[in-house]
C-alpha cells in the first residue's frame, strides 16, 4: 500500500504530464504503482546525491581551513586559483571560491545541461557558505603534513560532489570544452593548466610554497581518483579461445562471475578457411586477473585475452563473492 503522501504526489505530477499519454480517467492502480517505484528510486538517488555532495562540501572546507589557507599552501584548478588569490590578496576566500567558478558555471551549462549547472552553482555556493560560516581549526603547521593531508580532505571532497552528480571545481568542465575544442585530452588540458598555475604560485610566493603545493595536488589527485574508481579496479576481459566452453565454466564455478558470450567468426587462418568461435566477456577485479590468467593458461595457454579498465559498474554477478577459492 502506497502511503498517502506519495499517492497525493504521484496524482498531482501526473496532472501535468502528457494528457494523451496519461488521461485522468486512465489512472489505473498498474500506472500508479509505475509511478510510484519511479518516485521512489528518485527520491532515493537524489537523497543520496544530496548526502554525498553535503559530506563533499565539508570536505573540502576542512582541508581549506584546516590545512591549506592558514598556511599559504595552494591545490591545482579552481580552488587553487581561489587559494592563491587569497593569499596575495584581503579577499575572502569564500567570496573567490564563487567568483572564480562563475564562468566555469555557465560553461557547465552550454556543455553539460541546465540540471548539472544548477547542482554544480548550489554545490559550490554552499561551499563557499561552509567555509565562511563553519570554524575548523588549525590541526597543524607541519608544511608535509599540510601539503598532505590538505590534499586529501580537498580531493575526497571534490570526489564526493562529484559522486552526487555535481562538481565544486570547475577545472574539469574547462577541460572537457578546450579538449573537444583542440582535439587533445582531458589530462592534458588539467596538466597544462596547473603548470601554469604552480608557475603563478612559485613566482608570487614562494618556490619552496610551490613545491609544496604540487604535493597537495598530488594527494588530492590520488584522492580524488580512490574516491571516484573505488576500492577495485574493475577490468573487462575478452576471451577468444577455442576451449571457450571450459573457460567460461571455469569462470562461473571458479571465481563466481558471469560471462556474455558473443557469436563471432575467426577472421585469420593458415589454411584461408575461418570459422565460427564463442567469444567471452566477463568483468572482474583487478585482485582476480592474476587467478584468471592462471586458470585460463591451465586450459589453453594460447588463448587470445584483451583487457581493457573500467571505471565503474552496476548490476550483475561482480559484487558477489567468489564461489570458490
């Protein structure tokens, strides 16, 4: 039974919906009931989204106050542009934070969508809040520890919104828009700008203060990338192997994962003649491939494997555990 609320609500977003698609007098309890699990599964992503992007913020406001600002120390993208400008500067920090990220709103907007803008100038917004209203202390005056530690909370930050579908720096929305626009990659477009931003940083504070702060950017990268990636990498490994039948149970009774099998046809062979071959998908962990390639050895030592990393998936037999060991 659907609680009363939801019901109300439901009734009500259906009103405005496509009448010929949903007239009132077609509201049948099977309707209802769809819209009711799609409600659900919304409100349930977008609480979550909203949590991630919440502990983000005070993330990345701890590594600011906690760590980075009392003691000059810079980060790359945005928020360092924001950091150094502090530091040369008697502006606020807060009030860079929004100010710098502006255009890389609007930029978001043309690139990614009306929604991601709004998410991402709330984020920030409330970002640039938390630094000016919540008091963190000073943990430490430890330059190492600083560099370190302060890149962490930053990047674990900047991963979380990012987890929740929003960013708090802006760097990444440039790349993208300067990388599609000159045909190079993302990477390369964050490394050119930080390089100049170090540059910036070495020349109107210090070199030492510079090289401290590309540790910070390193620790807040690496952060970042666990935050994002995740504990296990994921790989996906294709399988051609005239054994394929052995293999892929092998893969199911052995390490506890499932397999796609695609109908393919050899393309090369001595005598000109090819034939039909199963091919087999599956995804595992980066911790299993040592075991994969062992068993796959075992059955056919020949047998041609292509891997490729995957940054995230959903669904499936990956979560469950291995069967046997």
């Amino acid at each position: 039974m659907k609680p009363f609320l939801a019901n109300i609500i439901i009734r009500t977003s259906l009103k405005f919906k496509d009448k010929k698609k949903y007239p009132k007098e077609n509201l049948t309890e099977y309707k209802l009931a769809k819209e009711y699990r799609q409600f659900v599964i919304s409100l349930k992503r977008n609480f979550k989204n909203l949590l991630l992007i919440i502990i983000g913020i005070f993330s990345a406001s701890f590594g600011f106050k906690g760590f980075l600002l009392t003691n000059d120390f810079i980060d790359g993208g945005a928020t360092g542009i924001s950091l150094l400008l502090a530091a040369i500067t008697e502006i606020p920090l807060y009030l860079l934070i929004v100010g710098v990220n502006i255009p890389f709103i609007f930029l978001g907007y043309k690139i990614m969508g009306k929604r991601f803008a709004i998410k991402t100038a709330l984020a920030i917004i409330g970002l640039a809040l938390c630094v000016a209203i919540v008091p963190f202390p000073n943990v430490t005056d430890d330059d190492l520890l600083v560099a370190i530690f302060g890149g962490f909370f930053l990047g674990a930050g900047i991963g979380l919104s990012i987890r929740g579908g929003a960013v708090i720096d802006g760097t990444e929305i440039l790349a993208i828009f300067l990388s599609r626009k000159f045909s190079t990659t993302i990477g390369d477009i964050i490394i050119l700008i930080n390089i100049v931003i170090f540059s910036f940083a070495a020349y109107l504070l210090s070199i030492e203060i510079a090289l401290y702060s590309m540790i910070t950017y390193i620790a807040a990268s690496k952060t970042l990338d666990f935050i994002i990636e995740g504990i296990e990498e994921y790989i996906g490994v294709t399988i051609i192997s005239t054994q394929s039948t052995r293999i892929k149970e092998m893969i199911i009774d052995k390490l506890g994962r499932g397999v796609t099998i695609y109908k393919g046809q050899g393309g090369y062979d001595k005598n000109g003649v090819t034939k039909e071959i199963d091919i087999i998908y599956t995804v595992i962990t980066r911790l299993e491939l040592n075991k994969l390639n062992t068993e796959i050895e075992k059955i056919e030592p020949n047998a041609f494997i292509v891997m490729n990393s995957i940054k995230d998936i959903k669904g499936g037999m990956i979560k469950k555990r291995p069967l046997k060991h």
